[in-house]
C-alpha cells in the first residue's frame, strides 16, 4: 500500500475547538459503520496547525483506534468529496492516493475486506489501536486505473440503492407507527379516520369479544425434531421471540391448542404481552389463542394487540412475581376499542399493506447487500 499512496498523520487539535470554528474535524466519533462521516458538531478554527491537517478532494480518512475490543471502528475510511471542509484529530490518518490508485477504488477496497487485515495487526485490549506504519505495509490488489473506475462507479451505484431502500423503509415505517398511534388511542374517537367513517368506536371489555383457550402441554420426550405422518408442528415461546429456531412436532388428536394463520395468540407466562400471528400448528400450554365471540377482522386485532400502549397495559395486569403470568379473569375486563367489521377491514388491509412493502423493501435492501458483499469478496481478493 506504501508504494501507491502517501499519509500524513492526525495530531491532537482540541485546544483549537470552537463552536464557531471553519473546519469540520475527523475523529473517532466520525465514522459510522455504513463508512459514512457523522457529524458530532466539532469545529476548529483556522490557523497554520489545522490548516497542515486540511484533507483535501479525493483523500481518504483512516481510524486507527476503536473504543471497544470487537474492532467494529478500526480500519474504516472516508472518502472526502470536498476541500477545504474538513481537517483530522489525532488517531486518525490522511491517505493520498498516487497516480495508480483511484481514490474510490481505494474507498470500497480499504472498507472492504481489507479491514479484516487492520484487525488482525492490531494491538490493544478494551481499546484496540493500530500503528499507520504496519498498515501501510499490507498488501493491496488494484487492477488498472480505468478497471478501477469502472469498479467503484459499479459499486456505488449498489451503495445508492441500498441507501434508496434504507429511505422508504424509515419513511414507511414512520408512515406506519404514525396510523398505530393515531388510530388506537383508547378513546371514543380516533385521531385518525379514512373517508366514510364517522361514528364512535365502541368502548368494551375483552371478555365481550372474545374468549381464552390455552394450549397443549407436551413433555419434552413427546416433541419430534422431524415431522412424522398426523403430526403438527408445536409452537413454544422460542419460536415467537427467537428466529431460526429448529421446529418440534406433536401428535395432536384432541385439536386442543391447534391455531391456524389468520389465528393470534399470546404468551402467557414469562415473556407476557408477546403475540402470535401468522403461525399454523399447536401452541404450548405457555400460550392462549383468543377465540372470537364476534365478527372480526383478524389483522385489525393483531395491529391493535400489537401496539405498545397496549402491549403495557397487558403486563400490567400481569402477576408481581418472579414470573409475571396474565390472569384471564383481569383479562376479561380489560376495556378495549372496537369498530365496525367495514372499518375494520379497511384499516387492517391498510396496515398489512404497509408491512408488506416494509418486507419487501427489507428483501431488496438485503439482496443488494448481498451482492455488494459478493463482489467486495470476489473482487477485492
């Protein structure tokens, strides 16, 4: 890496800090894990010392320290778009890119697999640092300037468009937890309400809408790690609160605890208020399924189970002991907003179609990150 660039090295600025000062200034506290500047609202004032640390249009930023043991800082860079902007504290190091390396070439190499050799030349304990001077020793691959041009252009785009993604999934999120605190809000009128629906929601206990059925109680040497003929699987609280929990299998005959997709449940011992929904099998003797009394929309009752005032109200209610539990006779009476089954349906359909581009941003989002990856580690080898 010495033979295709050269560095200049941070020195300790702090005593030219000014809230008013011109330059933004580099530091630890400047490198985000997506390799992109946060600005901590440190600025320094201009004179010779700050100036001699100017990082200038197409120069890069290394940290070479991290606060922490699991290196999850050291080695990330910067890419700097503009000059005279910017000038580095101390532990962090300028790197200018000779003739034969492109600068954002260098950006995506050095942030890329690249950072697995910074760490592991690293020295420290709870703090680790890394010394300049054996980091530019390590070896970088780097195929003609044009190819790396074409490279990094490529691979900012992919970078552009998981940004896009990341975008839309904050913005649909905000559009979502903005409906959930606008429309359940335990009172007769909603903040919130779609064209064509006018009247008060209705005010009444839990027990009036719907009932409480356990589920089934299985001894441990009873549940099957492989699906068997005229088994089902069993859901137990470690496949609501955990992902990628290998699935267990019962016999069933009785049909007691069976749920089926459209079907909610919650936990009811432990980890109470937790809920179920889209999950077809046999839900352990932990966990209730509520048993409409009514008509209901099923996805307007998740939505609104979901929420966390309500989500509060239900641990509660919760016996204070080592193991809080819910009491379905305290349950019944718990007061709760009901609306028409149209009103209903219309605000459930609303909300799962937000979750469903929520999902689906999240897959696109993931697949690109994917393929970014993929090339960092084919291309950068």
């Amino acid at each position: 890496m010495e033979n295709l660039s050269e560095h200049k090295s941070g020195t300790s600025i702090e005593k030219y800090f000014s809230s008013d000062g011109l330059y933004k200034v580099i530091s630890i506290g400047s490198y985000g894990l997506n390799n992109e500047y946060i600005d901590q609202g440190i600025r320094a004032v201009k004179n010779k010392t700050t100036e001699s640390k100017l990082v200038r249009s197409g120069q890069l930023t290394m940290v070479l320290n991290d606060k922490t043991a699991n290196g999850n800082l050291i080695g990330r860079c910067l890419l700097i778009s503009t000059d005279n902007e910017f000038i580095v504290n101390q532990r962090t190091e300028i790197i200018i890119p000779g003739p034969d390396l492109n600068g954002n070439y260098a950006y995506y190499y050095l942030n890329g697999p690249f950072r697995s050799k910074v760490k592991r030349i690293a020295q420290g304990g709870t703090q680790i640092y890394v010394n300049y001077s054996s980091v530019k020793k390590q070896k970088i691959n780097y195929p003609i300037k044009d190819e790396q041009i074409k490279i990094s252009k490529l691979l900012k785009i992919i970078k552009k468009l998981i940004t896009l993604y990341d975008r839309k999934l904050k913005l649909l999120s905000q559009v979502k937890k903005y409906f959930l605190d606008n429309l359940f809000v335990e009172k007769e009128y909603p903040n919130l309400r779609f064209k064509g629906f006018t009247d008060a929601w209705e005010q009444r206990k839990l027990g009036e809408i719907f009932k409480f059925s356990q589920g089934l109680q299985v001894p441990i040497d009873q549940q099957l790690e492989k699906k068997e003929e005229n088994t089902e699987r069993f859901i137990r609280i470690v496949d609501v609160t955990q992902d990628n929990i290998p699935q267990r299998f019962v016999y069933n005959p009785t049909g007691k605890g069976r749920v089926n997709l459209d079907d909610i449940f919650f936990v009811r011992y432990g980890a109470v208020g937790t809920i179920g929904h889209g999950f077809k099998g046999v839900i352990a003797n932990n966990l209730f399924k509520v048993i409409p009394l009514i008509d209901i929309n099923p996805l307007f009752w998740f939505y609104q189970f979901s929420d966390i005032r309500f989500n509060s109200r239900l641990k509660a209610l919760s016996a204070s002991t080592s193991m809080p539990a819910i009491n379905f006779n305290t349950l019944r009476k718990m007061i709760i907003s009901n609306t028409s089954i149209v009103e209903q349906n219309k605000i459930g359909t609303i909300l799962k179609s937000l979750d469903n581009l929520l999902t689906l941003y999240e897959n696109e989002q993931q697949h690109l990150t994917e393929i970014k990856k993929t090339l960092l580690n084919t291309m950068f080898i």
